[in-house]
C-alpha cells in the first residue's frame, strides 16, 4: 500500500448532470458507496487513512443532508486495514456495511457485515472468510429482512471465485455459494421474484482478458451438494494380513463453474490403509470421475468380520459429505510372508502352500 494524499468527494446533480453541490469528507478518506435514505438525505462510506502511515484505515459511514450539509460521523475499525465498499438504509432506518478488513502483516481478509442503528451506532458485528483474501462489494437486503452479500474469495481454491453469502437478519450465515474459478462479483440485487442476480468479470473463458459476468440465481435456491461418491466394499473370506487394493469414484455434480476441495475424513480403525489420493483441490464437474485407488493390510484375525465407514467430505462445507460402508471377512487360512523365491515356488507347486498353511493354523 501507498500512502494517500486525497480525500472523499460526494457530487449532486440535477436530472440532466449538472452541479447541484459538491461535499468533501474533511480527512485524508476515499468513498466507495452512497445511498439515498428514506428522509431525503443520504448517507456514505468509505475509508479514513491515516497521513502518516500506509496501513492503517478505518470505516467511515457519514450522514449528509439533501443540501450537502455535514450530519454526523461515525467510524469503524478492528483490523490494520478496513473500509466500506458498500451501504445501505436498512428496513428499520439503521443502517448495514459490508467490504474488507484486512490483516497487513499477514496479508489475509475477511469480509466483514456491521449493522448499526439509525444513528450509525453499532449494533453488531460479523466476519466471513477462510485464511487468504476474501472482499465483499455489495449487500442487499432481502424480502425476509436478512442479507444478501456479494464479492469474492481467494480462500477455497486456485485463484478468485464469485461469492455470494445469505445471513438472517442477525447476520448470521444460512448458506453461501461460490461460482468459478477466476471471477469476482461487484453488485447484488434481490429480484422481484425472490431470486439473486449478480454483475461482476470473469476470466474463466479466456484469462488474461476479462468478460462481463452476469449470474442468475433461482428463487427457490437452496445450498445443492458438490460431492458424490460411487463404490460398495464387500470383502469376503479374505486372507488374515493380506494387503490388497481396490478403488472408489468422487464426483462434483455442483454448476458448470463449480470446483470441489475434498479429503478422506475418516475410514475404519481396523487393519492399515492407504488412500491415493486423500485428498484434492479444484475439482470440476466436467473432469467427471476421480478416482481413489486403497492399499489395505487386513487385520491378523482368522474368520472375523469388520465394518466401518469412509467419510469422504468437503474441506470448506463440512455438511457436504458422502460415505462409503466397508465389510470385510477374513478366512480361515493366515497369509504367510515368504522370499521371492519361495512365492514362486508356491506358484509352481500351490498344494505345498497350502500344506504349510494348515500346519501354522
């Protein structure tokens, strides 16, 4: 970051684009977003810097009167680098603010959600967001007094991904989507129907050139699973300390753009296994099956049974899941571990294999 030397600037026009007034935010600021509120007034956002020093701002949300007169300031900050990319006037005349807060020494950041009253005084506060860099441009208010936040993510894959994230009225996470890969999103609307639609670029159909991204969302959306898996392990009459292979599929049925982070979750306690892959990132619904290949030592027991369960999950929505039952019976006979020269003596003469067998039972 540099230093800025410039200052938050707020123009009213007439109908056809000439000067009404002008307001300057009287501090080193930049403003990002202004709504009208329901007085006739408007209220602004934005972000303080700090003369001084490259990595210090904080939110700023102004009221300014239908003159351009100066109401009342309020500012917000809990991380080195925070400012408002969007506002609005809420259904109860307060007010809701969303953008970045960034971490400097770390790089990361999360998206933040500040509510406040019709004063600007905070009422609550919430952030979103994994461990790399995460903003949000655009917030509405939806028909069931919730939000509605738009921007992007650098957190759950290769490169930026369009995010959009449903809260309750308390600001509390219902469900959030991403769409991708390499695309970022810069306004959000709720449509008449109930539905979502989101503006933004995308460089997924030809980086470096960006496109214009138009991203419909249907009213009844709800949160679909991105993963599936395909395989039935039924082992029988298995040699007891046998290592042996066998394989799975994991799918992503999410959108066209989607792309799936998984890893193995967990599998049974008996015997020793080794998965390959047990895990992996970006994986797309056009990429079809990927396949899980298991090397698996039995347990030492003769003529017992095992069961257990594969979760296979998802390493950013722990509700997106998939499992896999596993039975396994061992047999009577014990595997034996021999040089290379006597398993080809067996091969040659299998009946002195089995002779020995019975004598270690």
């Amino acid at each position: 970051y540099e230093a800025l030397d410039a200052y938050g600037w707020l123009i009213k026009t007439d109908s056809n684009g000439n000067i009404q007034w002008n307001y300057n935010v009287p501090s080193l600021s930049f403003s990002y977003s202004v709504k009208e509120t329901i007085d006739g007034e408007f209220i602004l956002t934005g972000g303080f810097t700090d003369l001084f020093s490259s990595e210090n701002c904080d939110i700023f949300l102004i009221k300014i009167d239908n003159n351009g007169n100066f109401l009342w300031e309020k500012t917000f900050g809990e991380n080195d680098f925070e400012y408002g990319l969007s506002v609005l006037q809420t259904s109860d005349q307060g007010y809701i603010i969303t953008g970045p807060s960034e971490d400097i020494g770390s790089g990361d950041s999360q998206i933040y959600l500040i509510k406040t009253d019709n004063f600007g005084n905070q009422i609550w506060r919430r952030e979103f967001g994994g461990d790399n860099y995460d903003v949000g441009y655009s917030i509405d208010q939806t028909n069931d007094g919730g939000y509605i936040i738009a921007g992007y993510t650098n957190s759950f894959g290769s490169g930026n991904y369009g995010w959009i994230i449903k809260t309750d009225e308390e600001g509390n996470k219902i469900w959030d989507k991403t769409f991708g890969p390499y695309g970022e999103f810069y306004s959000v609307e709720q449509t008449n129907e109930g539905g979502y639609i989101m503006a933004g670029q995308t460089e997924y159909y030809g980086p470096p050139k960006s496109n214009v991204w138009l991203v419909k969302v249907a009213p009844d959306y709800e949160y679909q699973p991105d993963l599936v898996c395909s395989g039935k392990f039924n082992w029988t009459d298995i040699k007891p300390g046998l290592t042996f292979t066998d394989s799975f599929n994991v799918q992503n049925i999410g959108g066209d753009l989607s792309l799936l982070d998984w890893r193995i979750e967990s599998y049974p306690e008996w015997g020793n296994w080794t998965f390959t892959p047990s895990d992996y990132n970006d994986l797309k619904p056009r990429d079809g099956n990927c396949t899980v290949k298991i090397e698996i030592k039995t347990p030492s027991e003769i003529l017992k049974t095992f069961n257990g369960t594969i979760i296979i999950v998802s390493k950013h929505d722990s509700s997106d899941y998939c499992t896999i039952r596993v039975y396994l019976t061992t047999s009577k006979t014990k595997t034996i571990n021999t040089s290379l020269f006597l398993q080809r003596f067996f091969q040659r003469f299998p009946f002195f294999e089995k002779i020995l067998n019975q004598i270690l039972i």
